[in-house]
C-alpha cells in the first residue's frame, strides 16, 4: 500500500512539474482530431455508420443505395412451415418477386462544418442522422410461379419421429418434431406480405396444418431404458458350448433405429458388428470346406469324389439371437454356424460328336459370365450340329443389318432398287449397301429398313423360316442364335433366293467386316461375318470356311465379351 503511496505522490510531483508540457499535447491531440474531421471527405459515409447491422462506414454517398438495395435483395430467405425449426428450404427475393427499394436520399447526409469542430464527433454523429425507411414490392404473379415450381404441389413437411443416438456410455434422445401441410392461398399471402430487414436473417413463416410423429420421445427414452437394462451386465453370447461376453457399450454401439408400424424399433448392425465377429467369434466356429472332384465325358459323369463339407458363422442369424437378448425375450446369444458346400473342380473331356459340342458349349456357359445363346452347324462333311439356348430371343444389335441386306438384295434383283439410287448423307446404294455391312454404318441401316418397311422385311425372313426374328416399329428387334444361323446356312447354300451375284455381294462384305475381335479371332479360317454389340450385348454370326469343312456358328452373348467369344470359337475348332 505504501508502495502505491509512493508511486502516486511521484506522478504527481512530475505532472506538475511538466503542466505545460501535457497541456501543449493534449491540445495538439485535439487539434489534429478536428483537423482530421475537417479533412474527411464530403461525400463519403462516416466510419461508423451503419443501416440495420450492415455497415456503410466510408462507402461513397452517391454509391450507398444502390449497393444497400443490391445486399438486401441478395439475402437468402428461409421458408419455414407451421412451427417448424427447420428451414423447408431458401429462396431469394428475385424467386418470389419482392424488391426493395431504400427511401432515403443517401448524398444528402451532411456532416456540418460545426459538427466537425467538435472533437470525436466523426465517430458517433451518424446518430443524429435519420435512418432510412425501406419500400417493399411485391410480384403476386412471381410469388405464384415460385410455388407453382418449388412448393405448392408438395407443400408438405414430413414430422419426424423420435429416435436414439448412442454417445458410448448412455442413449440421447433425438426429439421428434412436428411436420405440417399448408395451403396455397396461406403460402401466398405469407410471400407477398414479407418484409426482410438488414438486421436479422430474413425468414417467412408459412401457416400450416400440424401433422404429428408417429414415434414420440416419450416412446424413445422407454426404449432406451429398456436396452440399458437388457443389456447391463453385456450380452452373454454361446459360442461352441461356452458363454463370451460383449460388453453393453460394444453391442449398444452396433444398434441403428427406424419408425415402422408408428413404433421405433432397433436393430443390429452387420456393418458396425463385421469386425468384432471377424475377430472374436468366426475363427472359433469356421471349419474349411473340401473339395469335390467330377470328371465328365460329354454330358456323362465318369467319376465322382465328394468333398467334405465345410461350416462359417452366419451372421444375419447370430445378430437376430443377439437381437432378442436385448429386447429381454432370451437371456443368451447363440453364434448361429452355416453349412459351407464343398468347392467343386470338373474335369471335363469332349468327344467330336454333336453331343460332345453341344456339352462343351453349354460347360462354357455355366463357367463364364454372361448368357449364352449358341448355333453351331457344319455344312458339309461330318454334318455335325450343336446348339445352346439357340431359341433364346436377343435383341438384335447390329446384326439385323444381315436381314436389312437380305431385303435389299431382293429389291435388287427384282428391278425396284438401283445401285445407283440415293440412300443417305449423298450416299448411293452401292456405298451404303458396303458401308452398312463392311463398317457397320448405323444411318444407311436405318434408312434403307424404313424404305424395306418393318412389317415387309418381318414377314420377308419369317418366309425364310426365322419364326423368332423380327421388326415392331417402335420395338426393338429380336432375333435368335438359330435363326441367324438358319439365314446364313441359306446363304451360303444358295437357297435363300437371291441371284448369284446378289450372294456372292452380301457375303464378300462380311468378309471384309473391319471387326474381328469375335468369331475371327478364334479362327485361322476365312471368315465372313456380321457382328452386333450395343451395352452389354456382344454378338457375333458367322460363315467360317475352315479347312475342315465350312460351317455356321452364331454366338450371341449378354453381359460377356469379344475374347469370350473368340475362346469359345477356339475351342469348338479344335474339337472338331
């Protein structure tokens, strides 16, 4: 205290001692203030100034209501229903045809020559200063619109019901809420009566009828009571005869919950419950399957040795036994185990017959991805023939261009079509006709089959015996793995019914299809072929003129590939 004492009385014996020293210095503070107040510029807003929380300190006069106007137009509006705490959804004013415009004339705020003389007054004179009033407009027709768009066709807020949200050690409660509808003529007088201020986030409240929760919080915390209790001492689970134990704060901790029947109901989680089983219980109870070896002749199994099975946990079934342990129906879990089946590896060998083929394609499908639909036929020799799925309906792709040509060619030969006649993009016949088969031009298909006519053509090839081909306009065309290969069967055998050289066209053509992935590339053969590939079909028909005798395959895929196709090529080949 005495210290102070001291301090004090020295401060004042040097204040006195330099009076007229502080006396020059606060004079000159306040002279510099006023000159400084003196200085500021005319037409600019005074530092502190402000408008309904916005501040405007320093902007220039002749800018302030216009960018005041600008910022208030620009604040998002929040659209709520009934009593709702949550936001239905933001809009602007532009949306729903309000403006703003402020009354006041900004550039005739003064900042007298009087005012400036006195000492801090450029920091607090914006008081005596009006504030300035803001004249709302509303577009009933915008407000009508933005309902139209945005809410008066769903001008419902769903309730939401109560729920449970486990923080590690207890549950809280995540409260229900009330949902509401509302009508049209409420909403719209709610929008063209809004007035948005600066000083608060601009909301507009839309009166609306209450819907209720279905599940309460009331029913939620009896919920949570009862899995605190269910579950107090853990969760006792029997595993191969003994009793582990997950704690109450692990198995709690797996549960999720949902409204169903106006009840909330929980359940256990197989995502959050994979890892603690993976490593606590499915090594105690698995047991690693066998393996089944078969080896098959043609369709005939030769031998058999059958594999032991093997067994895992099933989880689905161990979380539905942990489930009635903590709704107190039982007081033990049980690890629920599933019988694993023997893993099965073939042994497979093929005669060179038609059965052999027809098992070794059906085998080839069973073993790949993708459905299969096959025709195999050879034109001369052996006479060997073998097929899969072959009635199986496709849609086409891009081989109905073999039926378009086909439709083509009979036109033709009977003197309606000239080659020289235009098809399409200043393309004649003649380069339509090759472009459509050797390029697989989309635009020449198209227009020649509208000229053939969809009906026409579908009745042209089912003349052939393609009973399951067609054209629906409208519809996408269908076709089958054996009626393509009945087409190409007569073609190459002349007995489709078009003139020689119409023929010899079609199929110098497909020799040249720039796609070979397919049937070619399974095949040292001379092929002539029409592939087909749109999303996951991949198809492939073909005329191969092997060295063991010409034949006919038609492989048409979904979902497989190119190089399935081209193995499957490869290995009909060389049974035959």
């Amino acid at each position: 205290m005495n210290r102070l004492k001291r301090l004090f009385e020295k401060s004042k014996r040097w204040a006195n001692a330099h009076r007229q020293l502080l006396i020059r210095i606060a004079i000159g503070t306040v002279g510099v203030i006023v000159v400084a107040q003196l200085l500021y510029p005319a037409d600019r807003m005074l530092p502190l100034d402000k408008v309904g929380g916005t501040r405007i300190g320093g902007w220039k006069k002749s800018d302030a209501t216009d960018k005041l106007e600008k910022h208030l137009a620009s604040q998002d509006i929040k659209v709520f229903i009934g009593d709702s705490t949550k936001a239905y959804g933001t809009t602007t004013s532009a949306d729903i045809g309000l403006t703003m415009k402020i009354d006041s004339d900004m550039p005739s705020r003064e900042y007298p020559f009087l005012a400036r003389l006195v000492p801090s007054s450029l920091w607090w004179y914006q008081i005596f200063q009006a504030t300035p009033a803001i004249a709302y407009q509303h577009d009933e027709k915008q407000a009508q619109k933005f309902l139209e768009k945005d809410l008066a066709s769903s001008c419902v807020l769903p309730a939401k019901d109560a729920s449970l949200k486990f923080n590690g050690n207890d549950f809280d409660v995540v409260s229900a809420t009330n949902g509401g509808t509302c009508k049209e003529s409420d909403a719209l007088a709610a929008l063209t009566t809004l007035s948005p201020t600066f000083s608060k986030q601009a909301n507009v409240r839309i009166p609306a009828k209450t819907i209720k929760p279905d599940v309460g919080d009331e029913q939620a915390e009896a919920l949570a009571k009862a899995l605190l209790a269910n579950s107090a001492d853990g969760i006792g689970l029997e595993v191969k005869g003994d009793v582990q134990t997950i704690s109450q704060k692990q198995g709690l901790s797996w549960l999720s919950f949902s409204s169903k029947n106006s009840k909330l109901v929980f359940a256990v989680d197989a995502k959050k419950s994979k890892s603690y089983f993976d490593e606590m219980v499915t090594p105690k109870v698995s047991k690693a399957a066998g393996v089944s070896r078969i080896t098959t002749r043609d369709f005939t199994v030769i031998s058999k040795q059958v594999g032991a099975t093997g067994q895992t946990l099933s989880l689905p079934e161990t979380l539905d036994s942990i489930h009635t342990v903590l709704d107190g129906t039982q007081q033990t879990a049980k690890a629920v185990v599933a019988t694993v089946k023997p893993k099965v590896v073939y042994t497979r060998s093929y005669t060179s017959t038609s059965t052999g083929i027809s098992a070794l394609i059906t085998h080839y499908d069973e073993e790949h991805a993708g459905d299969f639909g096959v025709a195999f036929s050879e034109l001369g020799g052996q006479g060997r023939s073998a097929s899969y799925q072959a009635t199986r309906q496709f849609t086409t792709a891009s081989t109905y261009k073999l039926f378009v040509a086909y439709g083509t060619l009979r036109n033709v030969d009977s003197g309606k079509w000239k080659w020289s006649m235009q098809v399409q993009g200043g393309r004649d016949l003649t380069k339509c006709f090759d472009d459509m088969i050797v390029k697989s031009d989309n635009a020449c298909a198209e227009a020649l089959l509208k000229k053939l006519g969809y009906s026409k053509l579908t009745n042209d090839i089912r003349a052939l015996g393609l009973s399951r081909s067609g054209f629906v306009t409208g519809d996408t065309p269908l076709t089958t793995a054996g009626d393509l290969s009945l087409f190409l069967t007569k073609l190459q055998n002349n007995t489709i019914g078009l003139k020689s050289s119409s023929r010899s066209t079609l199929i110098n053509a497909m020799k040249r299809n720039v796609y070979r992935q397919g049937i070619p590339a399974g095949t040292s053969a001379t092929v002539a072929d029409k592939v087909g590939f749109l999303n996951a079909l991949v198809h492939d028909a073909a005329i191969v003129y092997s060295s063991k005798g010409t034949y006919v395959l038609t492989i048409m895929t979904d979902g497989s590939s190119w190089a399935n196709v081209a193995e499957l090529t490869k290995k009909i080949e060389a049974l035959r």
